[in-house]
C-alpha cells in the first residue's frame, strides 16, 4: 500500500533489486508478449513445409503464401524473442551463461538458418521457422507462468513508510499547528491525540496513554506509558492526548531502523539461483563444445554441408523446451496448490529452500499463541463466590474497550453462575495503567493490578497470595476485584496457545527439524510457553531490533532458518531468515518482507509448506533429469555420432522429440496435485487438545 510521505528517511530512494534473467521485466511483458506469439505461430507452423511432410498434407497455396512462415517468424524473433536476447547479451557481457543466452543462442541460429533456407543459400534444408516460432512462445509462456506464479509483491518499505502520518500537530506558544513531519525537529513539543500515530520518537512531557505497539513490537497487549517515558514513531495513543517532545525524526526513528534492516536483508537474499538457471549454465557449455567438435569433425571427413546442418542442428536442439518448462510449471502448480491449502509462495527460491530447513523459529504471540487475552484462573476471597466475582468485575469492565476487559466480560459470560446475574454499572471511569472504576449494586467496583493496589493502599488477603503468587511466577497478568475498599478476589489473564501449535512443534520435530521461539517476553512467560509446547530453544526479552540478530546467531551455527512472524518488528528477521513465513492474520509489512504468507493463523501450515517444498523439489530434479538428459542423448545424435551405423538424429525428428519431452516434463508436473497439503492431516491435533490450552503470555493489566 503505497503512500506519498513528506518524511525524510522512509522517502529515500531505496531500490528493489530484481535478478536473475526476470529483472527489468513484468508479467504483463511476458503474458502479451506470449499471446502475440502463439497467434502468429499458428500459420506459421500450418504453412510449414516440414510440418506438412510429417503430419502428410497439402500446403495451402496462394500468391506469397511461402513467405507467411519467414515473415511472420521474423516478427516473432524480434517481438517474442528480444527478452532473451537481451537477457542473453546480458548473460553474455556478464560472462554468467544460463538460460537466457541458452534460448537466445538457439533462436538466433534457427533465425539464421531458417532465412539462409529461404532464401536458397547453400542449398541448405534448414527450415525452422516452425519450430523458432514454437520455441519462443513455448519459452514465454514458461516465463509467463513462472512470474504470474511468483506474483508481484509490493514493497515492505512501503508498507514500513505507511506507518508514519503524514502531518503532526506541533505545539507553538500554548497552541497547535498542523505541520508535515518532514518539518518536525528534535526538541520540537507535538501533541498525540487519542487514536493518532506518534509522528517522531520522543518522550512524553505531559500526560499519560495506553500505547499500541503491536506494529513495532509485534505484541498484542498496549503498554502505558506515563510523563517521562519514551514513545516510538509509528505507535498509537489508543486511550488519551498527550504531549511529546522530538527526540529523533526521519532517518535515526527505530521505525527508519528496521526499515533499514529491511533493505540490508532483502539484499542479502537475492543473490540465489534457480535450479533451472544451473543446468541452463551446464546445458550452454555442453551444446557449445558439441557443436564445436561437430563442426570440426563433419568438415575434417570432408561434408562442409552436413557440417553446417548437423551444427545447426545441434544448436537449436540444444535448447530445451522441456528445460524451459521444467522448473516454472512446477512453480506454478505449487503455487496453486499452496493457494487452494492456504500457503502463497512469494519467493521462487523458498520452495528449494524449506526442504533444508534446520529450525523453525516462531514468534510467540499471534503465531504460537492466539494473541488475545482470555481469563485463565478465578480466585474468590471468602463469602464470595467465583459466578459473583466475576459478574461485578464484568459489570464494571463492561464499557472498556481494552483487551482484558473484554476477555473478563466473555469469562462471565460463559460463567453459569455469573452469567445469570444481570447487572449494569453505573459511573463507569477509566485510569490508564491503573485499572476501571464503577457502581454497581451500589457498590464502587474497582478492577485493576498492581498499580492500582500500590495507588489505595490495598493488601491482598492471605487466602488469595498462594494463588496470584502461582499466576505471577508463570508470568500471568493478575487483576484484583475491589468492593468498598476490601479486596474479594482475583482474576488471571493470559494469552492462549493455539491448539494446532502443540501438534505443529511435535510435527516438525518427528520431521527432524528444531522448533525455537523468540518473543520480547520476560523470561518466566517465554519459558514457560516453550516448556507447556516442547520447543527446543527459547529467545526471551528480545528487544525488536534484536530478532534480525537472533537469526543471523543461528544461521552462524551452520543452521538453515524458516522465521515465522506476524510484526513489523518480525519484518527485518523474515527477509534475513533462509525462508521467511508471514501469518497471514499479522501486519502487511510482514507479509511484504516474508517468502511466504499463511493465510490462515494455524501455525501446522509451516508443515504444507515443508511438504510442497520437498513434493515440488522432487518434481523440480525429475524434470530436470528429463529435459537434461533429453539434450545429453539428442545433441550427440544430432551431431552424428553413430552416424557410421547409417543413423543420423534429423532436424524434424530431434524437433519432434523435443516437444514430445516438453509433454513428459508437463504431465510429471500435474502430478502435484495429487499431494496432500491440509495441516490437520500432516499434524492432526489430538481430542484432548482440541480446546485452546491458557499459558503464560505477556503480563496484561490496564
């Protein structure tokens, strides 16, 4: 989502970096470029004369009619065929043969031959104008579904800049100005109203607010943030205005930061090759030096003229249809069968790449964990039952937005007891980190955590301690219920791990691969999530610029990394990780720097992914071992190499066989569609587990 900002580092020219034979060009380049091609190619393979011969009919003649294949098979070189000679020259001047000079190599000698036939040169029978014209469009048409497949992912530091407003209001002698932010500098006093984005870094001078870094941190609970604390750029005042003085603007903002290691990591990764471009490379030498040694061979034993055809030959065989086909078929299946399993491939290079994956590591909250607060434990002083301390505690709860509010109402609600109560509060009012004040059956209800008792003075009754000690040990946020003064009871609240992320770890680990968490956590609440799910390895109070850190740590211990995030703080690990994985549920900007995006927040589809990739990987080597070894037997008999038994490979044989390989490497593609991509049958959850297990989250009070 691109937006005009006014700013100064997040509007800095940073280039995305295409490579490989694809840079520079578009999908809609290849599509129309292909349909063009196809429809020119029909008359021109109709009207071809050794087309006609093997398939036994008649040409159709008319006045110029032997012209329609030279003619239109020059306009298809030149329209269909310039992405490859252009990306062959630049393959060439760059001495990184692949498959673009392969293709460009064999339509330009076909072009060549094909003219020099028409024109009666020589007396040459090098007519292949038909099969120039199915050879570019049958190489578009790979490209084509190669990219549409790969799709066209907009920009992470777009998305990054997004963040950002695009004005602030600078307060100037006791009033506001709308200013851009642009012309915000440090020491400059700006007001943050309640549900605006902060425009700078900076700390609060007057006032105190509920933050929602969810876009930084990655983390669901806001955080409060009183006078003299510090805020960051791109955060949200979710609760109340307040004034904040400019610390730092445009290019030193953490957001600038991550933006930063956006770009680093994105570079970093987009040196690999694809697998087709390997064997390309291989394929160009081998024709190369075949036809070197055929030319050489055929004008030592005295036939110039089937020196001529059989190197001609060689050339134009050498590439292969099926090679061109090969890897983008299979790229393009996969990526349909992704899309139908809830998995959208971005990155070509990530389906090669996740087979090898060492360790997975998870961010916990909205990946591993469901992200929302629900009320795990009820603890009642004595006289108070559980159904009544919920119902107050809903009743003065229920005009809060906040997120804990809301799961204490839903606890109530699902309370038998509680839920039967029908009472409405009365003189509802909010303190930002504190907690909720209200009437109710003409009691002050009071709900809030430890700020709230250190605020009155309140001490926790002795039959309550063990238990809110027990929740505040593993990490649980504890809210006190108040009634005229007198503490009656105590709620836990905790994030909840998803269901499908126990049968996810165990699934990956049974496949070989570690399962590690990072998360900006304390360490009570990471650990103890990471012991309740098994994982191996656990990153705790792992600050948002440190999770880029954490991958490369790992990576520097030889090990392959898939990241799986949904933050803004996630983005600059996803795009440094081997494979980055974005939940589809989390922040554009995750989904921008990530390989791949679950649609779904189920966090077994990393096991669809793993899957596709060793499914894919497999079809990948097939049809490379077909189409390569196609052109390792074809090219020698082209060359003539048992042409001392009387058989010698003919131009129209060699070009039929070629398309009857690209038919085989097609059909061993389609059988992708038969694998099995559905996450609960890779890691079915077991009935006991079918129900949301509560564990430690963050510590969320309000």
């Amino acid at each position: 989502m691109p937006h005009d900002h006014p700013h100064s580092a997040l509007d800095e020219d940073h280039h995305v970096h295409g490579h490989g034979e694809h840079a520079g060009h578009s999908t809609a380049m290849f599509r129309d470029r292909f349909w063009w091609s196809l429809i020119l190619s029909i008359p021109v393979v109709i009207f071809s004369p050794m087309v006609a011969h093997l398939l036994g009919y008649h040409l159709p003649a008319f006045p110029g009619s032997t012209w329609i294949p030279p003619v239109l098979g020059t306009i298809i070189f030149v329209y269909g065929g310039t992405p490859f000679l252009k990306g062959g020259w630049k393959e060439l001047k760059s001495r990184q043969p692949g498959m673009m000079l392969l293709i460009a190599m064999a339509i330009t000698v076909a072009f060549v031959a094909s003219w020099v036939t028409t024109l009666g040169l020589g007396g040459f029978e090098l007519d292949f104008w038909w099969e120039l014209a199915l050879l570019v469009t049958i190489m578009l048409l790979g490209h084509w579904l190669e990219m549409s497949a790969l799709g066209a992912a907009s920009s992470a530091l777009d998305a990054l800049a997004a963040l950002l407003p695009d004005e602030a209001e600078k307060v100037i002698d006791g009033t506001t100005r709308t200013v851009a932010i642009s012309e915000l500098v440090v020491d400059d006093v700006v007001l943050v109203r309640a549900g605006a984005r902060v425009p700078a870094d900076g700390t609060i001078l007057d006032g105190a607010a509920e933050f929602d870094e969810a876009m930084i941190t990655g983390e669901s609970r806001p955080v409060f943030r009183d006078t003299g604390d510090k805020v960051v750029a791109g955060t949200v005042a979710t609760d109340n205005t307040v004034r904040i003085r400019v610390e730092a603007t445009g290019g030193d903002t953490a957001l600038a930061g991550i933006q930063r290691m956006v770009a680093d990591a994105q570079e970093s990764s987009s040196r690999a090759q694809a697998l087709a471009d390997r064997a390309a490379a291989l394929l160009f030498w081998f024709a190369l030096i075949s036809a070197l040694i055929t030319a050489v061979v055929w004008t030592i034993i005295g036939n110039p003229d089937d020196a001529v055809v059989r190197t001609v030959t060689v050339l134009v065989i050498a590439c292969p249809h099926a090679l061109g086909l090969a890897i983008p078929l299979v790229i393009a299946i996969s990526s349909e069968r992704a899309a139908k399993s809830g998995v959208l491939i971005k990155d070509r290079m990530a389906l090669e790449r996740m087979r090898t994956i060492d360790v997975v590591l998870f961010d916990k909250t909205g990946t591993l964990t469901e992200g929302a607060h629900a009320v795990t434990g009820v603890a009642a002083a004595v006289g108070v039952t559980e159904g009544e301390l919920l119902a107050l505690a809903a009743a003065a709860e229920a005009d809060s937005e906040h997120p804990v509010a809301r799961a204490i109402v839903a606890a109530a609600a699902a309370h038998p007891e509680a839920s039967r109560r029908q009472i409405r509060a009365t003189g509802f009012s909010a303190a930002s980190g504190r907690g909720v004040r209200a009437t109710v059956d003409g009691a002050e209800i009071l709900v809030g955590g430890p700020n709230m008792l250190r605020e009155f003075n309140l001490t926790i009754p002795a039959e309550l301690t063990d238990t809110t000690s027990a929740w505040t040990g593993r990490g649980a946020g504890v809210l006190h219920i108040v009634r005229d003064g007198q503490i009656i009871g105590a709620v836990a609240v905790e994030d909840k791990i998803r269901p499908e992320s126990r049968a996810a770890v165990k699934a990956l680990q049974d496949r070989g691969v570690k399962v590690a968490m990072i998360t900006g956590d304390a360490q009570q609440v990471a650990h103890a999530v990471g012991q309740d799910l098994g994982i191996d390895e656990v990153f705790a109070e792992v600050l948002p610029q440190d999770k880029d850190t954490k991958v490369t740590q790992l990576q520097d211990r030889g090990l392959s990394v898939a990241m799986v995030g949904d933050g803004v703080n996630d983005a600059p690990a996803l795009t440094r990780a081997d494979v980055g994985i974005a939940i589809g549920a989390g922040t554009d900007v995750a989904m921008e720097s990530a390989g791949v995006v679950l649609a779904s927040d189920d966090p077994r589809a990393v096991l669809s992914m793993i899957e596709l990739s060793q499914a894919s990987y497999r079809k990948m080597i097939q049809n490379l071992i077909w189409a390569s070894g196609y052109n390792i037997l074809a090219v020698p008999l082209a060359a003539g190499m048992l042409a001392s038994i009387g058989f010698v490979l003919s131009p129209a044989v060699g070009a039929i066989l070629m398309s009857a390989s690209t038919i085989v490497v097609a059909l061993n593609a389609q059988l992708l569609r038969r694998i099995d991509l559905d996450p609960a049958h890779l890691a079915p959850t077991e009935s006991k587990e079918e129900h949301a297990t509560p564990t430690p989250a963050s510590t969320a009070v309000h």
